[in-house]
C-alpha cells in the first residue's frame, strides 16, 4: 500500500454491508485470505465476522459465538459440508451455516447473517 | 383388610406386621416399609419384630471384623434412633415359637401372643453341622452370630490349635479368625477344592497356595469321620476319611447353612423337599397373608439365595407389594467379588462352565498365586468366569457377561509382558458408565445416537472440557471408511505418506487430488485443514513448503491458535508462552518477563512444563509483547502448536547431590533440537538426573532418566485425562545415541500416528505396539532409519522462530488487529476484572443481550 504500482497489482475490490438502503464499504478484498475470517466494526457497535471463500464468495455473519459468548467467530475456520460453506467455532467447534447463520450443532441455536458483497 | 385389635398397646384400626427374624434382611425390610410410610408412627401400620439375638440386627457379611477390632455396636445396621422414630415394637431376645395361621396368631417365647394381619419371616438360615460322632464335645463351634464369635474367642485363650471343617467362603473366614486368635489352624474340607461353590479346580489351588503361604494347613478332599475328646470331654482331635486324624483343641463347623424353615413346617407352610419356604414371584408363601424373605425362603426359580444382595431385593419386593404396589423377586445374580485373607476371588455368570460345548479360556499362576479363568460360549460369548489373585477386571467382565468380547480372551487373562492383559476400551464398558463428566452423560445415553454433532446436540456430552470426545469417538459406530474426515478418504498416515512422496505442498493441491470426490474445489473442514497443515508443516523443509505456518495458503489452515501464534482463552483473549528451554532461566529474563506482564495488565501463572503463561492479551497486543520479547531474547513457546512444548527437566547432577548426569543441559539440547516441530498432537518431554525421578519423565512422550551409564529412554507416557507411565525404549544410551533414537522415534511417530494420537495411544493402538516402534527405530526392522535421522535434520536446519518472523514483516502483522476496519480499535468484549491482585476476564459482559425486564406496570393486581 505504499506505491500506485503495488496498488494497482493488488485485487481492489472491496467487502460490503448492507447498511439501510445503501452499502457500507468495510475493507478491501484482499484484507480477506479464502478460508479464513476477519471482524469488522460496525458504526452501531456490533461485530460482523466476514469471510471469503475458496470460490471467492463473501459470507458476513454475526462475530458473536452464542455457546460461549465471546467474540471470536470471525477466528473460526472455514469448510465446506455438501456444498455449503460453514465456520467452526474456535472455541468449542460448534459450526455454522455461513448463509444462514444455522448451528449445524444443535438446532435450537442461531447467529444473525448480515447481506455482503464483495464488487 | 379385617383388623384385629392387638394384644399389646392398641394401634388400633390398622393393620399389624409382624415380622419374624430381625437380621440383615429383615432391617431391610423395616427401612423399605418406613420409606414407604408404612409405620406406626405414620399411624398406617403396626409393626412387631421379633429377635432371636440378644441384639438388634448387624452386619453378618462383616462378621470376621469383629477379630479385627470392631465391636459389635460398630457392626449394627440400625441406626440410632430409628426403631423408636418409627415406632417398631422390636422384642430383642424373644423369637418366635410358633405360628397359628387359622387364628393369625404368633406366639413368642415370652409367652406373649401376637395377632398378625401380615406375617414375614426372615428367619434366615442356621450353620450346618455334619452329623458326626462328638459333634457336640466341648469345644465345637459354628460361625454365624456374634454370640458364636465371643465363645470362639473366650475358648481359643486355653487352646493352641483349631480346625475349621468346611473350606468354603465362611470356612476360609473362620479360619483367618483361628489363626489370628494365635492358633496353628488346619481346614478340612470335602470337596477336592477350596471355595468349591464359587471357583473351580484351578482356581481352587491358586487359593490354596496363597492360603498355604500365610501359614494355613489345608486338608481338601477328606471327610471329618469324627471329633475325639478327653476325659474333660474337651475336644482334643479328628480322625479324618482317610484314616489320618488331626490334633485339635477347638473345631469350627462351616459346612455351609441350612434356611431355617422350621416355624413355617411347624405351622404347615409348603417347603421345598431340601429345605426353605416356597414363595412365588411376590415372595407369598403357600398362605398368602404370610412372606417370607431371605435366606428362608425358597424363591420361585427354584434357588434359596444364601447372598445378601438378592435378600435386600426380597426385602425390597415384599414391602412394596403390601404397600399395594407392584414388584416380584425372580432370582438374581450369583456373582461375587471379596477379599478373603487378602485374596481377591470373584466369580461370575457361569463360573463353572455347566453350558453346553462351553470353553474355558484359562492363565494360572501358581506361583504368584493367580488364577483366571472365563468361560467361552461356542458363539464366542462371555458367559462366566472366575478370577482368583487379581480380581481387577471384574468390574468390566461381569457387565460384559452374554456378550461376545471385543478381544480374543486370552488377551483379557494374560499378564502383562506376554501380550496381554489388554485394557478393554471404552466398548468395553457397562452402559452406566459415565463417560462425559462435565455434563453426567453415560455411555448408554451416548450410544443412543450415531455422529458426534447428534451426541453434542442431544446429550451436551463433549461440550464441556472436551477430554471425553476421543471415547465418544470410539464409542459412535466406526464407519467402513477409516477416512480423516468428510474430504478424505485417507487415514492422516496415509496423506503424510502423499504429501511426501508426490512433494505436495499445498492443502489446495492435495484436497484436488486426493480429496473425495465430493469434496474436491470445496472448502475441506475444520478437521482436515489443521491436519494438512500440520502434515506439510512437518514436511516442510523436505517437500520444499516454507517453513512458515502463516505463509500463504497455510495460513487458513490453521487453527486460531497456531494463526495467531498465542492461546485463545474463553473470552477471546491470548495466552503467551515464552519458551524457556529446560525451566532454566536467568534473572534478567525473569525481571523482562516480569515487566512485560506489568506494562500489558496481563495475568501470570507458572505452567507445569517449567514456564510462564501470560494471560489476557488482545490480539492487536500480541505483536508489541513479542517484539519486547523476542528483544529480550525469547522465542516462541510454540504453547499454541501441535508440536513440542517442553522439555521439563531437575536441577541434575550440577547441584543435585543425587544427581548421576546433567538433565538441564541435556533437557535444553533437546528442546532446542526439537522446538518447531509440528506433529499429531502436542509433545511433551522431561529429563531426570537420577531414579529418583524429580523431572517426571515418566508422565511424558519421551522421558529421559539418567543412569550411571548414560540415559534410559522412556516413550509414550501421559499424564491428563487417560494417564499413562512411559515404556522403556532403550537403556544405558550415550548423549549421541539418545538424540539419534529420539529423533527416529519422533519422526516415525508423526509418519504414522492418526489426527490428535497423542504418543501414549499411538503406541497402544499401533500393530504390535512397543515391541514394533522399537523394531522399527532401534533395529531399523524397516530399513527407515536413515530416511527418519535424515527428515529430522531438515527439520533442525529449518527451523526459524516464528514470533521473530512475525513481528519483523509487516505484510504478516497485518493479521494482527481486532477489527479490519478499524485497526485502532480494541476489542470491546475483551475487559477484566480484578483478581487475587491480578486480573480475570469479565465474562459479565460476554453474557449475551439483556432481556427486557416486565415490570408491573399496568397489570392489574
């Protein structure tokens, strides 16, 4: 990021959130390495783990792991489990559906997900 | 039901029980009619028991401690206070005489006449004695009430010798009385065998070598023809069936009991042809307004149970029927397991063999006194055995008893060191067995369900602390495929083999090309992906990946842990281990760490590996402590790795005064020769500096104790959740020796053990065990020695301090911030609050939305 060169070399798109009618721009794409997560902040005060997977399609859900409680989903690692993309829980390995925020686990339990996209 | 108005202090309007006989079975049957309520003082029932014993019932099965110092107050069974709490109209020392069922009368020897609505007689079983010739001389005794033990003890103070007729379970008791009332003691028994009820031919001379040992003469085989006495009429001998007599002051029959069915013959119940009151299945005699339970009673399989358990489910059964529920008694199980002198003998299911085309499956060991034996169906099943000397494994075998075993037998009664014995695993376990302890789930409950997600989602087994998964996995059906995960088909053995063979150096690579086919172009899972990572990462310096575990591809696949190089705690926060190679470490160093843990709040505990855990880290501190760390010197711990922690050592023989070698240094030659390394699951390491074993070496995967001649190498022991003492692998090594044979054991280790196996598994489950690994790396039986010596000197000459390389390259601390979007901001969830003077994470603030509280508002009242 320190020359036009580099930044021009680089994938320059960028991850969104929905954020009421329009789309908040939270980091570039290339923050995100396939497989793995981040967390991003977001103006309200919550916490979105986003990911990016293999195929390069973006997932945002909530970073919050509802087993422990500590904020950390976005710490988990990606997989996949007959076509759908999932997160295990750094914590105590519970997964969930990255596209519906479902505990694969236990079916009483559930993240929010967040509409993103990556343009 | 008619009331009759009793005799004695009216409890008018209810029904009265009478029960005759207030032994064990019969305090039972008292206890289980107050649990029901059914009591005078309840005002539900009126209670009359009649004893023979001038006491209150007592513990009969403990009845040999009272040589042993206990009193007979200690043996009671009735605790203070209950007799009269419940009202119990208890006659101590006036039994019952006869009974008049017309009238539903008993009569005591009092004289006193007692009306009865229900009668139960518990009158248990009185001490068979043979009818031989002097029988009743001065001198003889039974050996079934505590009144026969004060006699036998008074006599015995003018006797020097005592006989004991009858080498069975009481006999055996009896005779450890005599001989420890100081007496030279002989037992004779019939039968060609001791304990001939409960173990067979073998199991009887391991018995009897093991009694002959402590001192006892055991005549088996010969009959008692006759008790000789003086001219005092004082017992002075017995001549024996084979001609031979015996010198003897005191004779103790124990020939077995009798049920004392005598009231009810008396009074015209039905008894069995060889004795005892025929019940049916609610325990009723032939009169139904009368019980009868215990050893009196003939139960309605044909048995009279002289065990105490099976009298308690009579007791149990009765009280509930006159309670008006339902409840039956249709035989029990024979299996028992005692400490007679000292011996264990257990016998179980059919301990004799008496099933057709049975097979026995026999170890003796006369010398040490141990005999196994288990009965084998045609099948296969287990059906009975018998264990005398070391009774250990009846507590998995008897639950196991009508199924087929998970082993060939053999290996269940061998000793140690000759292929067996094998500790059965977790199938071998009875279903009540609780096999997650965090959350109470038994392995009955677990076996319920087929996957791991369903036992976690049903039971919560394997939700807490996690140290059950691995038996949980055991104890799921195995599927055909003996695969790693959903991706891969291959066992991790087998992708190591891939990766280093075909020099795959990408998880991407590998999931392609050897993936399921489904599973190809996806994601893989949390499974595999470590895995892989962790396989390549070994490989590395030889397939040509980087050595790097956040390099590239590698590092999505890392768990958090190892992507962040640090510990994720519970509230999301990092531990920080500094490696301090063999515990030893100078002040300076200290003091840095001291000051670290200051400036960054973090909490600090000494580790059981000999270094210091930092706790309570955010993730965007992680980089600013490594770099005062690894500036002052220190370099990863790799506490977060799959891979070496420590190598924990004593202060050896350069202060030691027991000391016979230097274990600091060797201990720090060792873990700096080995830090870095991935393998399948954690390793830890320690070196003593004598025998004395102060470093624990034992409790490790390879433990290192000096000897005067160099090193012994022990390998595969654990400590956690299934503890485990290392195997000797080689002994009297030199430094060089040493290294090169850890270095191959390593190596083959991670080449061949399965995902999370840690060293003292590994061995277990590896085909041919210990003997195997230490063909294969201390005579090469494989031809792999070179190409192991050779893959752990890639390793040495590869390694690189990870934290160094971290904090010393932007691109890879760019990871390192809390929010991607705000890099500046720390986590709010990661706070703590004050502890014992440090700090603990505030999980108050992890505990979710608070939920809108109602108020009373508006509500109408």
């Amino acid at each position: 990021m320190t020359t036009q060169t580099m930044e021009t070399a680089r994938d320059t798109r960028t991850i969104q959130l929905a954020d009421g009618d329009g789309w908040l721009t939270v980091c570039d794409r290339e923050l995100l390495t396939p497989g793995r997560g981040v967390a991003a902040l977001l103006p309200d005060g919550r916490q979105v783990a986003l990911f990016v997977d293999r195929a390069g399609r973006a997932y945002a859900i909530d970073n919050r792991d509802p087993f422990t409680g500590a904020y950390v989903l976005s710490r988990g690692l990606v997989g996949s489990a007959e076509g759908r993309p999932f997160v295990a829980s750094p914590l105590l390995k519970q997964r969930f559906d990255l596209e519906t925020g479902a505990c694969l686990d236990d079916d009483d339990v559930t993240v929010p997900v967040f509409p993103v996209r990556a343009d | 039901m008619p009331v009759s108005t009793p005799p004695t202090a009216p409890t008018a309007g209810v029904p009265t029980i009478v029960v005759v006989g207030h032994g064990m079975v019969g305090q039972r049957f008292l206890e289980a009619l107050a649990d029901r309520g059914l009591t005078a003082a309840q005002g539900t029932a009126r209670i009359v028991v009649l004893c023979e014993e001038p006491r209150p019932a007592y513990d009969r099965v403990q009845l040999t401690s009272y040589f042993s110092g206990k009193t007979p107050e200690d043996l009671s069974l009735v605790e203070p206070g209950f007799i009269e709490r419940h009202g119990i109209e208890l006659r101590v020392g006036d039994p019952a005489e006869s009974v008049d069922r017309e009238a539903r009368t008993v009569t005591a020897r009092s004289g006193e006449t007692f009306s009865y609505d229900t009668l139960v007689l518990a009158t248990g079983s009185y001490p068979f004695v043979p009818p031989v010739p002097g029988k009743d001389a001065e001198g003889c005794f039974v050996y079934r009430t505590i009144e026969d033990l004060l006699a036998i003890e008074e006599y015995a103070k003018t006797a020097k010798t005592g006989a004991v007729v009858g080498g069975g379970l009481l006999g055996l008791e009896a005779a450890g009385a005599l001989k420890g009332l100081g007496l030279d003691t002989h037992v004779v028994e019939f039968a060609p065998r001791l304990m001939p009820v409960q173990v067979d031919d073998g199991g009887g001379a391991a018995l009897l070598r093991t009694i002959e040992n402590m001192g006892l003469s055991v005549h088996t085989g010969v009959g008692t023809q006759e008790v000789t006495a003086g001219e005092d009429g004082r017992v002075d001998g017995m001549s024996l069936s084979d001609g031979s007599s015996l010198e003897t002051d005191l004779v103790v029959f124990s020939a077995g009991v009798r049920p004392r069915d005598q009231l009810a013959r008396d009074c015209g119940l039905a008894v069995g042809p060889r004795g005892g009151i025929i019940v049916d299945e609610e325990c009723r005699t032939s009169d139904s307004d009368v019980f009868a339970i215990g050893e009196c009673a003939l139960a309605s399989d044909g048995r009279v149970y002289g065990l105490v358990a099976p009298g308690y489910e009579m007791a149990l059964a009765v009280a509930e029927v006159i309670a008006g529920n339902a409840a039956s008694f249709t035989g029990a199980d024979l299996s028992t397991k005692l400490k007679l002198l000292g011996v264990d003998v257990a016998s179980f299911g059919d301990a004799h063999g008496t099933a057709e085309g049975c097979l026995d499956v026999v170890y003796a060991d006369s010398r040490s006194g141990v005999y196994k034996k288990l009965v084998i169906g045609q099948d296969g099943t287990l059906l009975g055995g018998v264990l005398v000397g070391d009774a250990d494994q009846y507590g998995t075998l008897r639950p196991m008893t009508g199924t087929v075993l998970p082993v060939a037998p053999e290996q269940l009664v061998l000793p140690a060191g000759a292929g067996g014995p094998v500790t059965l695993g977790p199938s071998s376990l009875p279903d009540e067995a609780v096999i997650c302890s965090c959350h109470n789930v038994t392995k009955g409950a677990i076996c319920e369900h087929t996957t791991l997600p369903e036992v976690k989602k049903c039971t919560k087994a394997g939700t807490g602390c996690g140290s059950c998964l691995k038996v949980i996995g055991q104890l799921l059906p195995q599927p055909e495929d003996q695969g790693l995960c959903g991706c891969f088909a291959y066992t991790r053995s087998e992708l190591y083999e891939i990766v280093r063979t075909l020099g795959i150096t990408t998880y991407a690579d590998l999931l392609d090309s050897h993936g399921r086919e489904a599973a190809r172009g996806g994601d893989g899972c949390e499974v595999c992906k470590p895995t892989v990572g962790s396989v390549i990462a070994s490989l590395a310096p030889t397939v040509g990946a980087s050595g790097y575990v956040l390099d590239g591809e590698q590092a999505a696949l890392q768990d958090t842990n190892d992507h962040f190089l640090a510990n994720l705690q519970r509230n999301g926060s990092y531990s920080i281990v500094p490696r301090i190679p063999g515990g030893e470490i100078t002040p300076e160093k200290l003091i840095v760490i001291g000051e670290v843990a200051r400036d960054f709040g973090l909490y600090t505990k000494i580790t059981g590996g000999q270094r210091i855990d930092l706790f309570g880290a955010r993730v965007d501190q992680l980089p600013l402590i490594w770099t005062r760390l690894v500036d002052a010197g220190f370099e990863s711990g790799h506490a977060y790795g799959k891979s070496l922690r420590t190598v924990k050592s004593c202060v050896g023989q350069t202060w030691c005064r027991y000391g016979v070698q230097d274990s600091v240094k060797m201990a720090i030659d060792l873990e700096l020769r080995y830090r870095g390394l991935r393998s399948p699951h954690k390793l830890k390491s320690a070196v003593s500096g004598c025998a004395r074993e102060c470093a624990e070496a034992r409790g490790k995967d390879f433990g290192i104790i000096a000897t005067a001649q160099g090193w012994n190498l022990y390998v595969g022991g654990n400590g956690g959740a299934t503890p485990r003492h290392a195997d000797l692998l080689a002994q009297d090594l030199s430094d060089a020796e040493l290294v090169r044979l850890i270095d191959r054991f390593l190596m083959f280790y991670i080449r061949t053990a399965d995902r999370l196996e840690r060293t003292s598994t590994w061995l277990d489950r590896i085909e041919g065990g210990l003997d195997h690994v230490r063909d294969v790396v201390v005579h090469d039986s494989l031809g792999l020695c070179d190409e192991l010596e050779r893959l752990m000197a890639d390793h040495v000459a590869g390694y690189r301090d990870e934290w160094a390389e971290t904090i010393n390259d932007p691109e890879r601390l760019r990871r390192f911030v809390t929010f991607v979007n705000a890099p500046d901001s720390p986590d709010p969830s990661v706070k703590f609050v004050p502890e014992r003077d440090q700090v603990k994470p505030d999980l108050d603030i992890l505990a979710g939305p608070v939920l809108a509280i109602r108020t009373l508002e508006g509500t109408s009242s």
